[in-house]
C-alpha cells in the first residue's frame, strides 16, 4: 500500500500534463502505420537529396527515372524521403534565381512515374522544401509557391513545417520526423542559404518527437528526424535557441539532411553528445574533428537507468543527386541503426548489400553502444549474429561474411562463414544471417576488426560491400575531416556571422585611424629615412613591424585617399551596401546592409524585418575580407613604393658623378630593379585581382 499511492500519484499527474499541453500531438492526430513481415524488428527506408531539376539539365530527371524508379521496386523501403532542393530555380547563366514552374511539372512528371514503376505506395513518399524550392517565394501559398502545388506533401495535405509517421514492427516503434526550416519570406539567392527555425517550430518539433513519451506501454522507440540544411546552416531561432538542443534532449538516433552536396567531400558527418562539464566557448563556433566531445566510456559497468540514458545524436548528411547520383538505404535493425550509399553513377546496380550489425565503428557507433555492450540494454541476443539485408534483381546463390584482422598491418581473414535467409512466408525483403563468436573479437581498438559482406546471384554476378571497421566493444574510430569537409560541416557559420563581421571592421579601423594617430603623435618615427638609416641597428621582427606600420602611415599621409577609404568603411557600417529585388523582380525595390535585407513582413501591415540573417554574409564577409582589406593594403603599399622611390630619386640625382667610379653588378641590377618601378607593377597586377574578386563578389 506504500507504494501504491505514489505511483497512481505519478500516473495521474502525467495524465493531467499531457492533457494539459495545449498543442501537443494528440494520440488520434498520429500516423501509424504497421509493417508487417519478415524480417521482424527490421525497417529501412530510403533517402534521396538535392536533386535540383532544371530546365536547362533534363538528363538529372532522366537518369531519376532511369535508376531511383527500379532500384526503389528491388528495395521496397517502408518509406522515401526527399530531403529538399526538389527543383533547381536557376537561370542558364546562373545569375537569377527564382522559381520556375516548368521545373516542377518535370518533378510531379517524374516523381508519378517512380511510383508507377517502383509500384510503392504514394503515402510512404515524404518530399521536403529546400532553400532552391524558396526562391523567390514570398509567402507560404502565394503566385510562385509552386511546392504547394506539385509537391507529394502537398498533394496528400500534408500542412505545417513538421510531419511525423511511426513505424511498427515486432512490438518496436520507429519515429520519422520530417522538418522544413527554409525561410517564411524566401528570398532570391545569393542571399538564401540557410535554415531559420523559429521558437514555434521547435517546439512543434520537440512535441512531434515526444508524442510516444507518455505511452505507458514503452515499447522501444527510435526517434529519426529528417531536413535539408546541416546544423552547421541552422540559424539560431528569434530567442536564440538552437535546433542542436532540441535533439540532444530527445536522444536522436540520427538526423538526416542534404544541401551541402558530394564535391566538398564524403565524410559530412559529425557526432553531438551531451558533455558532462560546461562545452568551452569555441565549442559553439566549431568542432575540429567528427567525434570532438566524446569521450571514452569507462570500463566500470553502471547500468542503472539513470547511466544509459545519454544524449547524443548523429548528424547524416548524404550525397547529391544533382552531380553525384547519389540515394541512400537506412535500416533500423533491433535498434541499431546503419546505412549505405549508392552511387549510381556508373549505371544501375543489381545487388545492393546493407550490414546491420555490427555497425561501422567510425560513422555509426554512440556513445551508448558501450553501455549496450556491458549492460545487454537490447537483449544479448543482438550480439549473437552478424546480421545483413540484400536486395537483389535476380535470385541469391550464396551470401558470406568475411573479418578481417588488420593488427598484423594486413588484412587477415580470421572469420569466413555462409550467411543463412530468415526465412518466412510473408517476406518485405531477405535478411540474411550468422552466427559468431562475439566475444572473441573483444578489443581495445575500434579499428582493428573490418567486415565485409559478400554476394552472389544466380546469373553469377557477384557484389561485396565495403569494407567497415567495427567495436563489439562500443568503442568509436576517429575520423578527421580534410578542410573543406570542416569548414562546410564543422563550422557553425550562424554563430560565426557577427564576429567575423566585427573582427574585420575593427581590424579596417584600427588600419585607417592607428597609422594617422601615429603620424600626427610620432612624426618622424615612421619615415623612409629612420627605417632606412637605423635598419641595421634593428632586429628582424621590429623592422618587419616598423615596416609594416610605416606602410599605413604613408597612406595616412595621402590624405584624399585615406579619407575617401574612412569615409566608405562608416558607410558600409551604417547605409546600404545594395538596392534590388530580393524576391521577384515585380516586387518592391529595398535595399540590403550587414544586417539583412530590409523588408516589410507579408499581411502585418507596415512591419519591417531584416531578412536573410546570416545569408547576407556570403556577399558582406568576402567583400570585406577578400576586397576593402586588401585593397586598402594595397593602397598602402603603393603609397610607401611612391615614397621610397622618391627618396631613392633624390639620393641618386644629389651625387656628384666620378669619372673613375665604375658600378657594381649589383648595383646595377638596384638601378634597374628601382628605375623600372616593378613593384608598383607588381601592385598593379594584384589590383587588377582584387577588381575580378570584387566583380565575382
């Protein structure tokens, strides 16, 4: 009786708060959907991003239909996601933006001509709006809003910015949870390439990936969110919230996204986990590698709730299909979440291998896979087979698994053994099994086993997967990203706008006023004469630093020029940096500062917002960085040549020729060096690309 009353006392007060949230997701406004068939607690969907119809680029449409409609009829996924970018809004020239509606006849043509030759029903198909599908929108459903016309979500009446759908299977449940955090007021690129959640949103998103919460029957749960924009093109919402936070809090299995596109590399992955001590400031600008954050788990077993229970995440951004042809099969297998990606590059594919366990210990293992491991929170009967599914366009002869060892410094095979199909009357698709001896590849090194699947069909065609490290153990492979995968994935460029933007108008001040305050204060300090005269009193560093100084001192000296760049830094801080149609071109001309574009909100009368915050920063940061800075160096340099030439002018003309006084070679060569004036040409040629950069600009 003791503790009868507590508990009742609990069930009631979870009853009344989830009665009292006033928006949240009701249990008569989910969408279940029951998948039934072998193999049990097994659901794969596929993903497909980016993939930027146009006009002017029929062979992408073409090659959709070609290899996206019969591989999706071999897979036969529980669900297709289409994760933004649907359509491209580009001109031939690619300097206008905007939508254009023949590009999304050409989508709903070929999207209805998928579902005709994959024969997959049109419910399971989810297509998301990315930045391209905003172009030049206005509002949500007005005259160029053709997403809402064409689009698979909108057809089926699928409203709001977040759409969710479960999947059910042997007693597990699989959240899907779509978000669109493209722009209310989309504007024209350049200047539209971020995501801008809002307060509202997020909260919809936090109630969408809770609406299982209070399920008292607590089955497993795993919670997939898929977008378009990385979290490194997140903006924060208008109260300074973070998406991050949100999937942190819900313990997302992974969120899945596009935007960024194959060229900038092949590992745009990246690992969030709740650290137990306050994340350092440079935290929330960048993260250096894929795992920055995690740390090891330790031997000691605490399997108490409260211990497994860790907030983490993993953020999946795949390929394009734009250039890179790219679609992307997820399984959820007992939990375990893997993945792999076709290339369909090279032509269609006829067998297509997806390991579900173990995972690949760089790009899928959490940090709670140790836990698993020690405390068996899934069952030790996961651990027990080596588990794979095939799809195939011909019947299957035979299907092997194969570990390697690479401790010797070569790949050793230590296991190679038949794979044996689940067998079943009612089959979506064949999973294929192995028993093993898990234990046996207990390591400290998360690298050292690799697993490869292998494949043969009857016509004799033979497919292998890659080859994947993996850790029974729990244990992550560290990846790091070459640079353009850090600075497209690891940077949070929303965070990162304001300083960079600040750190160069102060470093262009400090250029102008500093030198002029020196000339005036220290007047024959910084001359030709004193550097010239005392350069060998000096050491290195100070005359490169008195150098440099007296560069932009003689460019304080030349007073219009100094002045007119002073004059146009405080312009660019406080007026206009550019007039133009930020939309369309029929709309209202406005104007566009470091701040955003000014603009008056949709039906809210004469309200004034600045819109694309930080979009503007891909035309204000170059400009300021790759333009003013070193135009202004420039300037200086020129400055100082003009000045050392002068002297070097007099100097020479002042002496008096001797008749019996014969040059040096090197002299010579000074001579000719400084008659010919080949550093102001020098200066010259790194004006002229500055002019190209400020065109490109």
């Amino acid at each position: 009786m003791g503790t009868r009353g507590p508990r009742l006392l609990t069930v009631l007060l979870t009853l009344v708060a989830a009665a009292a949230a006033p928006s949240a997701v009701s249990r008569d406004e989910r969408e279940v959907v029951e998948v039934s068939g072998a193999p049990d607690g097994v659901v794969w969907v596929a993903q497909l991003s980016d993939l930027h119809f146009s006009v002017h680029h029929p062979e992408r449409a073409y090659d959709f239909r070609r290899y996206v409609g019969p591989a999706l009829a071999m897979v036969n996924p529980d669900l297709v996601l289409i994760t933004g970018d649907l359509t491209d809004g580009k001109s031939k020239d690619l300097l206008t933006m905007k939508q254009n509606e023949v590009e999304w006849v050409e989508y709903e043509s070929t999207i209805n001509d998928i579902i005709q030759i994959s024969k997959l029903p049109r419910r399971i198909f989810f297509d998301l709006r990315g930045n391209h599908d905003s172009f030049g929108v206005s509002a949500s459903g007005d005259d160029y809003d053709f997403y809402q016309k064409y689009s698979i979500n909108a057809k089926l009446r699928r409203q709001g910015r977040v759409q969710s759908i479960t999947l059910e299977n042997s007693g597990r449940k699989h959240l899907f949870v779509g978000f669109d955090s493209t722009m209310e007021i989309g504007l024209r690129g350049p200047t539209n390439l971020f995501g801008h959640p809002t307060d509202k949103q997020l909260i919809e998103l936090d109630q969408a990936l809770s609406q299982w919460d209070t399920d008292f029957e607590k089955v497993p749960l795993t919670k997939i969110v898929f977008g378009h924009f990385p979290l490194s093109f997140l903006a924060l919402t208008e109260s300074g919230k973070s998406i991050k936070d949100v999937f942190l809090k819900q313990s997302l299995a992974a969120y899945l996204c596009g935007h960024l596109h194959t060229r900038f590399g092949k590992n745009l992955k990246r690992y969030y986990h709740r650290a137990v001590q306050e994340p350092s400031l440079s935290e929330h600008y960048y993260q250096f590698n894929m795992h920055q954050g995690y740390a090891i788990q330790s031997n000691k077993e605490n399997c108490s709730e409260e211990a497994a229970h860790v907030e983490e995440f993993w953020e999946w951004e795949m390929g394009d299909w734009r250039k890179s042809r790219s679609m992307r099969i997820l399984a959820i297998d007992d939990g375990h979440v893997s993945y792999t990606d076709i290339d369909f590059r090279l032509g269609s594919k006829s067998i297509i291998i997806l390991p579900t366990f173990p995972l690949d210990s760089r790009f899928m293992q959490r940090a709670s896979a140790s836990c698993d491991f020690k405390c068996h929170t899934k069952g030790a009967s996961t651990f027990d087979t080596v588990r794979a599914l095939v799809f195939s366009k011909q019947e299957i002869v035979s299907v092997s698994v194969k570990i390697y060892d690479s401790r010797p410094g070569t790949l050793e095979v230590v296991l190679d053994s038949e794979m044996k199909r689940v067998n079943s009357n009612d089959t979506r698709g064949h999973m294929y099994l192995a028993p093993w001896n898990w234990r046996a590849f207990e390591d400290p090194s998360p690298s050292r086993y690799w697993l490869q699947i292998e494949v043969m069909d009857i016509t004799g065609d033979t497919s292998v997967s890659q080859l994947r490290p993996f850790s029974i153990n729990g244990l992550t492979a560290r990846v790091n990203w070459t640079w353009k995968e850090f600075f497209v994935i690891g940077i949070q460029w929303a965070s990162i706008y304001h300083p960079a933007l600040w750190c160069a108008i102060s470093l262009i001040f400090s250029l102008l006023l500093a030198p002029q305050v020196s000339a005036v204060v220290f007047k024959d300090q910084f001359t030709y004469k004193s550097l010239y005269t005392n350069g060998n009193q000096r050491t290195l560093l100070k005359s490169l630093v008195g150098g440099f100084v007296w560069l932009f001192v003689e460019l304080a000296r030349v007073i219009p020029v100094w002045f007119l760049l002073l004059v146009y830094t405080i312009y660019l801080v406080f007026l206009p940096w550019l007039f133009g149609h930020p939309i369309t071109e029929d709309g209202s001309l406005t104007y566009m500062t470091h701040r955003g574009w000014i603009l008056k909100r949709p039906n809210s009368g004469n309200e004034v917002v600045h819109a694309g915050i930080p979009d503007v920063m891909v035309i204000v940061l170059p400009h300021l960085y790759f333009v003013l800075l070193p135009t202004i160096v420039i300037l200086a340099a020129m400055a100082a040549e003009r000045t050392a030439y002068r002297e070097h002018y007099l100097s020479r003309s002042g002496k008096k020729k001797d008749d019996y006084y014969q040059k040096s070679r090197r002299q010579i060569e000074h001579e000719i060096f400084w008659n010919g004036r080949w550093i102001r040409k020098f200066l010259c040629l790194f004006c002229l690309v500055v002019l190209w950069k400020h065109w490109k600009v």
